[in-house]
C-alpha cells in the first residue's frame, strides 16, 4: 500500500468523496434517503490534509485533517456542529482535528487504520500540532477503540450531531507526548506514537499546512 495527500482539484478526490459516503451511510451518520454524495463535499477540504492510502489504484481508506487557518478560525466540530469546550486546548494553535477515517470493506483490519494513525502523528510532529481531537459516535465499542488510542472523552458529555442524521456523538481529546506513557494504550500503539515523533524528518515544505 501507498499514501499520497489528495487535493479537491484531483481526480482522486472523487474516490475520497465516495468512500466517505460509504462509510457514514454504514455507519449511520447519513441517512441515503435524504442525503447524497455532495454532502462530503466540504469548502474546508480545499485548507484541509486529506490522505487517502492506495493498494495500486484502490483507494482503501481515507481520513481528514483540520487545522485552525484565518477562513476557518475554529475546528469544524465548533464550526459545523457548534460544540464548545471549555477546554484549554480547544482553540489553541496547536490543534488538529482527525475526522473522516473511513476504511473499505476489502480492507477491514487494523493495518489501514494504524497507517493513517502514524500518518497523522508524524504530519502533527511536522506541524506542531500535538493536541488532537476527533467526534465518535457515542457507541461503547466505537469509544472503547478510540480510548485505547489514547483519546479522553471524559473532556465533554454527549451530544447529539444534528448535522449528520442526528446521531447521539462524543469529543475526544488527546496530547499526543502523554499518550505515550498512557496506562490504557496498548503497548504496540505507544511504539507508534514514540515511533512518529522520534523519526527522523525533513524540513517541511510551506503547503504542508494546507495553505
């Protein structure tokens, strides 16, 4: 498999589109009776970090980054789904957002998902972006997996997401250096986490950002 950033403008953008679509209908999130495919066609996608993971020309999974610009001054979860946290690192700087991780059903596992992991750990690292937050459904198994990433969903009480078919959702919160010493992160994700942030790594270039 392959990684590869993908920009609205690319042909590429299409399967993203598709396989978002795909996962919030199984998910629940969509409802296909009263939503189409343009609903995951987001302005933001255009200042967003879409990566897409590819076996040849199969994309198997996709996940999007958001982070705090001047056209968009918050992340989308306050933005679009008018969560506020009184948090400190709500509306700092050095947040980013990890929402959209869908994976293919030719691609159940925990190979997909743990690549964009390290993905987006060491594209934080370039960033300086350490604070993560992310919305799961409020579904104990959907949370428990995300716990054991390493996110805290103690941060925010539930909330129900008018924006995607009413769907009853939490914030989770993580600082990635502590979710390296984090009691309730298995042993292999902290070697991720460390992994990520210890590699060596060139000076990024100015897009890297999505500007």
């Amino acid at each position: 498999m392959h990684l590869r950033r993908i920009r609205p403008r690319d042909d590429d953008y299409d399967r993203v589109i598709d396989l978002r679509y795909r996962g919030f209908v199984e998910s629940g999130f969509i409802d296909p009776r009263r939503t189409g495919h343009a609903a995951m066609r987001l302005d933001r996608d255009e200042e967003s970090i879409i990566l897409g993971l590819f076996r040849r020309c199969h994309l198997h999974a996709t996940v999007t980054l958001n982070t705090i610009t001047r056209r968009f001054p918050g992340m989308a979860m306050e933005l679009d789904k008018k969560v506020v946290i009184p948090h400190a690192h709500f509306r700092d700087p050095g947040v980013l957002e990890i929402t959209k991780l869908v994976v293919d059903h030719g691609a159940r596992g925990r190979r997909p998902a743990l690549a964009l992991l390290f993905a987006s750990t060491m594209i934080a690292r370039v960033l300086g972006k350490l604070h993560l937050w992310q919305v799961s459904r409020d579904v104990p198994s959907d949370v428990s997996w995300r716990v054991g990433l390493g996110f805290d969903y103690s941060v925010s009480g539930p909330f129900v997401d008018a924006d995607l078919n009413q769907m009853p959702s939490r914030v989770g919160y993580l600082y990635l250096p502590s979710a390296t010493v984090n009691p309730r992160v298995p042993g292999f994700i902290k070697e991720l986490y460390r992994d990520a942030l210890s590699a060596p790594l060139e000076a990024a270039p100015p897009e890297a950002a999505g500007a």
